[in-house]
C-alpha cells in the first residue's frame, strides 16, 4: 500500500468518526456495500477515481483538500 492511499484510509476513517458515521452509513451515503467499505479501509481495496469522487460529495469535502494529498494529483496529471 503506498503512502498516499494510507493517508486516504487515515482521513476518511477520521471523517467517519468527526460525523460519527458508521461503515454502513457511509456504504449507503456512496452507493457501496458496507464490506466494500470495510475492504477500503483495511488496505484490501483501492478505490477508483469515482469511488473517491463520492467519498467527497458523501462528506461534503474537496478531494484534494482532504481525502489525497495534492502530491497524489500532481503526480497523477503530470505523468
């Protein structure tokens, strides 16, 4: 698992406790079963761009400013 996708584990688990969601909450809020959700922050999963999309919208955050760190965006448009 690399150091950014650990990060993006580390901020949406600290998101789910902020709101005090629940993994099923934030599967129903996302379109996601709650075992991918739990897949996701087990490091079993990566997510695509589309389920971090949602993630974002879900806590209502940008996906830059909090879910990936803007290293991740600028190696991924530069390459």
């Amino acid at each position: 698992m690399g150091k950014s996708y650990a990060i993006l584990i580390e901020n949406v688990k600290e998101l789910l406790r902020e709101r005090g969601w629940t993994q099923e909450k934030l599967g129903d809020e996302v379109g996601l079963r709650q075992e991918t959700i739990s897949y996701l922050l087990r490091g079993k999963n990566i997510p695509t761009l589309e389920a971090v999309d949602k993630l974002s919208a879900a806590f209502n955050v940008s996906t830059g400013c909090k879910l990936i760190p803007e290293t991740t965006f600028k190696r991924a448009y530069n390459e």
